[in-house]
C-alpha cells in the first residue's frame, strides 16, 4: 500500500485559466477593499460598505478558484528529513554547555552581563556546525535550477517589496500617536533596555514578557533611525519578511502559485497590516513562526543542518519574545511529529532532531525563567526553596487546546509570580 503522502495528498489540479483568473481576482477585491479602509480612515460608510462586498467577493472567488478539485494541495516533492552524522549533533554540545553555563552565571550574578554574554555565545556555537555542513554542500548547480533560484529570489524580493510598500504607503505617519499608549511603552522601554546593555537581556518586562522583546523591537527598528516611525517602520519590516516565509515554506508545502497568492493576501491582509505597522511587540508571534516553518521546511527539502539548528535557535529565541509566541514550541512539535507519522520518517532521524529542539528550548529558557526565582527572594526574602517552586507552579497559566501531559503546569508568569511573592 502506497504511504498516504503519495496516494491521498498530491499537488493541486486545476481547471486551467478561468481558475487563475478568479484567483487573481480574489487578489484584486481584498488589495481594493484594504485601500478602500486605508483612504477613507474608517471615516466613510460608504468606503466601510464597499470594502466589506469587496473582501465577500474576494472570498467568493477564492471558493471557485479551489472548487472542484479532486485532491487535497500537497508538496511538490516529498518531504523527507535528512539523517545527519550524530557528529553534527555532538558538535552542538560546546553551544549547550555554554548556555547552561549562562543559567548558572544568571542566577549567582542577575545583574550582571556575563550571563548575558554566556548566552549569546551559547546561541553563536549552537549554529557553527550548522554552518560548516552547509559551507561543504555548496555545489554548483545545473542552468535550470539557477534558473528557477532566480526566479523565487525575484518573487520574494518583489513580495517584501509589495508588502513593505503597502504599511509605508498605507498610512504609517496618519496612525495617531495617542491610538495605541503600548507603542510609547515599547519605544521608551526599549530605549531603556538598550542603554542598561545585555545585563538586562535575561530579565522581564511588562506583563510577563521577557525583555529579550524590547531588545528585538529595538534592533528592527534601528535601520530606520529613532522615535515612533522608527519603531513602527520596524514592526513593517518584521511583517514583510514574514509575507516572504509564507511564500517560502508554503510553495514547499504546496507549490509556488497557491504559495504566491497565499502570500499576497496576507500582505494585503486588513488586520496583519495594521499589526504589522504600529510600534507593538505582537508582530513577533507571526514573523517567528513564519521564519521557523520555512527553516524547518528547507531543512525536510533537502536543506543542511544549519536549517535545522537554525529553526531551532528560531524557536526559542521566538518563544521568548511575546506571551502569544510561548505556544510557538509545542505546536511545531506537534506538526512535526505530525509530518513524522504522515510521512513514515523513521525514528531514527526524528528523534534527534526533537531530542535537539527540546534541548535547545530548555538551554534557552533556562537562564530567562531564572530571573523569575531571582526576583522572589528580592521580594520576599523569607521565601524557601520549596516555596518559590509552588509560587511557580500556581501562577502558570495552561495553554489552551495543549494536552497537559504536553505542556507541564503551563506557561510562566512573571508577574504573577513576583506579586504572589510579596503576598507569602
């Protein structure tokens, strides 16, 4: 019996040119009803009116476009995750002992930036294997797959081009200052965290998020010079170059055209383009996970191993920039283990590689979940061992639609924690 990757998933079939017509179309209607919302600023019921049909059409003609096919879209080759020599693997180990190092630095000296450094350094040594596989692949390739590079490289650049051209054009300067008060927040601790340098790269910040978030924000944004529109410029870039790991990992899942026009409607996407041009830290969910599926898709594709420690360092340094962003790691575990079973990879390669992300998250983590335990005894000093573990464990908050033999107590809360401390 063949694998159900091959016998019920294949690449899409269509009815030939009235199906791209209506695709593009459906392209059409949600750019006009975006623009509509953008040149009106709400203001118009007429404008609110039109943009509404426009974005039902859009969807109507999406419908056609698929209607009628016999098949589920599938990936244009099979995905098949390498077997990668244990050596590559074992070379990570000087990356892990750096980060667990870190950890321990952390707790002895929060303040200082040695830790900080540990970490960094952990994360540089975690990809240096990485790096050395994909230095020896380099081959040279036939005129037709130099072609067809060209020609995905063009379309991505044309794609950051379209995406980053709709949050400048659409109206980044008309977004009144006093709209959002987080983007004032997020500007000035930023400011902030930058100027303390990397002692405070491990710590946390507002509501609970790590501040490794402001550093992100930050770093985006510097490009662009400063203030709001600096910051604002950097949360449209982070939302362009996730339009572009859309295209990527999806014209790998799907093919290029489904992957194309799925790319185009999230740049043309009302609420992505209004997250993704305002001086917030909640772009960071979709630019991480974007930028992991397309690593961990190059790396199923025949990529090196620096796609796959790559996704990894991704995953983590994701996982702890946004709340939102904490789920990031069991849902790739899960669809990885997903693609696992669908696609009957042997034990063999897979447990490694999750043995690697699992490893990798933990290190990463480690350090940042530390500054928790160090705030309570500052709050708290009478506080003992037994008890900040429980502080811990009943200020976590579940993830929801996780399994809980999967997810432990939870995510943790740092604010939470620390005011549960005083209270002791």
């Amino acid at each position: 019996m063949a694998p159900i990757a091959f016998f019920e998933i294949t690449p899409l079939e269509t009815a030939g040119r009235a199906k791209g017509r209506a695709a593009l179309g459906a392209l059409l209607l949600a750019a006009a009803g975006q623009l509509a919302l953008e040149t009106s600023a709400g203001r118009s019921a007429t404008a609110l009116v039109f943009a509404a049909m426009a974005f039902l059409a859009a969807a109507g003609l999406a419908i056609a476009a698929l209607r009628g096919t016999n098949c589920l879209p599938g990936p244009p080759r099979p995905l098949d995750l390498p077997r990668f020599p244990p050596a590559l693997y074992a070379a990570c180990l000087p990356g892990a002992v750096c980060l667990g190092a870190a950890f321990f630095a952390h707790r002895r000296a929060a303040e200082g930036g040695g830790a900080a450094k540990l970490w960094l350094l952990g994360l540089g040594l975690l990809l240096l294997p990485g790096l050395w596989d994909w230095l020896r692949r380099g081959r040279p390739m036939d005129g037709g797959a130099t072609s067809d590079r060209r020609r995905v490289i063009a379309t991505a650049l044309l794609l950051f081009a379209f995406a980053f051209g709709i949050r400048v054009w659409g109206g980044i300067d008309r977004i009144p200052g006093w709209l959002d008060s987080d983007e004032a927040a997020t500007g000035l601790d930023g400011r902030a965290a930058l100027e303390n340098g990397l002692p405070g790269l491990l710590g946390f910040w507002d509501m609970g998020n790590p501040r490794l978030t402001l550093f992100v924000s930050q770093i985006v944004a510097a490009p662009f010079g400063h203030g709001l529109r600096a910051l604002r410029l950097g949360s449209a870039l982070l939302g362009s170059l996730a339009v572009v790991f859309l295209f990527d990992f999806g014209r790998r899942l799907i093919g290029t055209r489904a992957a194309l026009l799925a790319a185009l409607l999230l740049a043309v996407n009302h609420a992505f383009v209004h997250w993704s041009r305002v001086g917030q830290i909640y772009i960071d969910t979709p630019f991480f996970a974007s930028l992991v599926l397309a690593l961990l898709l190059r790396a199923s594709t025949g990529g090196s191993f620096l796609a796959l420690t790559g996704a990894a360092v991704a995953l983590a340094l994701g996982s702890a920039t946004y709340i939102a962003t904490e789920i990031l790691p069991a849902v790739v575990l899960l669809t990885l283990g997903g693609w696992a079973l669908l696609f009957h990879w042997p034990a063999r390669r897979v447990l490694p590689v999750l043995a690697l992300f699992a490893g990798v998250l933990v290190l990463v983590w480690a350090p940042i979940v530390s500054s928790i335990v160090a705030c309570m005894p500052e709050a708290n000093p009478r506080l003992t061992p037994p008890q900040i573990k429980r502080i811990l464990i009943n200020t976590a908050e579940r993830v929801h639609d996780v399994e809980v033999d999967r997810q432990g107590w939870g995510v943790v809360n740092a604010s939470r924690a620390t005011g549960l401390a005083l209270q002791v």
